[in-house]
C-alpha cells in the first residue's frame, strides 16, 4: 500500500448514515433484521440443495453459489455497520476499507457471471434438452464456478490495487455508508483517470457483457417456448425461467446503478438508497423469490420441516 496514504489517512469516516441517536437505534434493528433474513434465507437454500436429491442438479447447484456469494457479500458490509451503529462512531481504518473494497468488488463481481451461466442453463434445458445432460456435465459445471470466482476475485485484486494508489490529502470523509471505489475516487486528491477508466471498462464487462448474454439466451428461450403446443407445457417452460429473470433484473439494475453513476453523481441520500439495495437488500430477497416462486424449492423445504416434525 502507498506508504503516503497511510500516514495521510489512517481512518475514514462514513457520512451514509444519520448521527442522531433516535434513528441509530431504528437503523440497527432494521439492518440487523435484515442480514439475519439474508443469511437464514440464503443457508436454507445452501442446505436444502446438500440434502434433497431432487435437487441435485446444475440449475440448483449454480442457486447454492449463488447463496454463498449472497451471504459473502452481505457479510462484507452489515456487520461493520452493525458494529459502527453501536459504538456510534460511522468509521473505518485505512486498511479496513480497501479489504472491504476488495471483498465487496470480488463478491459483487462473481454473481453476474453466475448468473448468465444460470441462464445458460435454462436455455440448454428448454432449448436442447436431448443434449442437457453434455452440455451441462458435472465436470463443466465445477469448472465455470470455479472460473467465476477467479475472475470476479481479479476484477477485485486489480481494484483494490488502483484503490491503494490514491491519495487523499487529508480528506477522510467518505459520502457514502461503506467503502467502495466510486466514492473514494469522488474524494480522491490525485489523479484519478486510470481508476475511473478502469470502473467503466470493468463494470462493462463484468454486469454488460453477462447481462447481453442472459438477453440473447432469454430470446432463444422464448422462441422456444412459444413453439410449445402445450399450454400447460408453456406454462411450465415459463415457471422454471422466472425466478432467475427476477433475481436477474434486481442485480444488474441495481449493479448498473451502483456503478455507472453520472458525472456529478448522487445526492447522497440516492447514493445511501441504491448501495444499500445493491448489497443489502438484494442478498436477502434471492432466497425468497426462489423459495416462493420455485414449487421444487417449495417441496423441498416441506420434506425438511416434516421431517423435523416426525423428528
């Protein structure tokens, strides 16, 4: 890290957030509410894809990544909120907040990706069902996720390390409830052309690219499903696709949002709303729109329960 930075900016202090104390207790519950939904919603999907063999298969075993990523990346930002709400001090160290950036950007920037292979996957069940089984083999499948998490961990590495390079001049106020490069490069005192460059390049390829190839797949998928005869086989097509197109248009827009602002930004208010959409939030509705719209998730999760109850 730049030794210049560290001994300019030893902490940071968070402006997201409202000081007094009345609404520091409203905030505290509401997130704290709000994380343990997220992380008890997404660890049931995460178990019930383990011990139902009904779905043991790639379209759940890419939902069970996606939990994982979903806890990851809520974890990456409530819990230091939580504990800054209760010492009633909104900051972060230095050191603190590039990890942060790091871990949200590599978090952030796997479930794209993970998502346009989930999309890949209705298209090859729907669209090439006679070929499903090779298309989607176990061994590809471990294979995308792994590259998938490499690639969204160098997307973080390359940030963070034109993160570091920043100074600040003794500017430690970040207008935002937690670190991440578009508002350290807004308060940022050097040059920071290559950092902004690299966010647009970066956030094209990780959220654009992904979400132009879950649109073309989307298209194959519905002439598909509009040369089923069926209704009830329509009907059914439809179902197994509208969970991922909901979980789909809540990341990238919010994604987009976070991450292509305009030039002269948010107001801080918008800022503080579409981060903690991006990261809070979203996490926590993935499980409840598969579990509600997913009648296999659905069963799965009365088979457990009934078991707990006989149990």
């Amino acid at each position: 890290m730049d030794a210049e930075n560290q001994t300019q900016i030893r902490e940071f202090k968070l402006l997201g957030f409202p000081s007094h104390p009345s609404y520091q207790i409203t905030l505290f519950l509401l997130f704290l509410a709000t994380y343990v939904v997220t992380v008890m919603g997404n660890l049931t999907i995460l178990i019930l894809v383990v011990r139902d063999s009904r779905l043991h298969s790639p379209m759940y075993f890419f939902l069970s990544h996606l939990s994982c990523l979903d806890i990851c990346l809520s974890s990456t930002v409530v819990p230091k909120i939580l504990v800054n709400v209760v010492r009633q001090r909104q900051t972060i160290s230095y050191n603190g907040c590039l990890a942060q950036v790091f871990f949200l950007i590599g978090f952030a920037g796997c479930e794209p990706a993970l998502l346009a292979i989930m999309a890949y996957d209705r298209y090859a069940a729907i669209c090439r069902p006679l070929h499903y089984t090779h298309l989607m083999s176990r061994r590809l499948c471990n294979q995308c996720t792994a590259a998938i998490w490499f690639w969204g961990f160098l997307d973080a590495a390359v940030h963070a390390a034109v993160a570091s390079k920043l100074s600040f001049c003794g500017v430690s106020q970040i207008p935002h409830i937690y670190c991440d490069v578009p508002p350290l490069i807004e308060i940022a005192c050097s040059d920071t052309h290559v950092n902004e460059v690299i966010n647009h390049i970066t956030s094209t390829f990780v959220a654009l690219v992904p979400f132009l190839f879950i649109f073309i797949s989307y298209l194959y998928i519905l002439a598909s499903i509009l040369r089923i005869r069926s209704s009830t086989g329509r009907r059914k097509a439809f179902s197994t696709c509208g969970s991922h197109i909901t979980v789909v248009t809540l990341y990238i827009g919010n994604a987009l949002l976070n991450y292509n602002r305009p030039i002269a930004g948010y107001s801080l208010e918008v800022d503080t709303l579409v981060s903690t959409m991006f990261c809070i939030v979203t996490p926590m509705l993935n499980p409840l729109i598969y579990s509600l719209r997913n009648q296999e998730v659905r069963e799965a999760l009365r088979k457990v329960l009934h078991r707990q109850r006989i149990g």
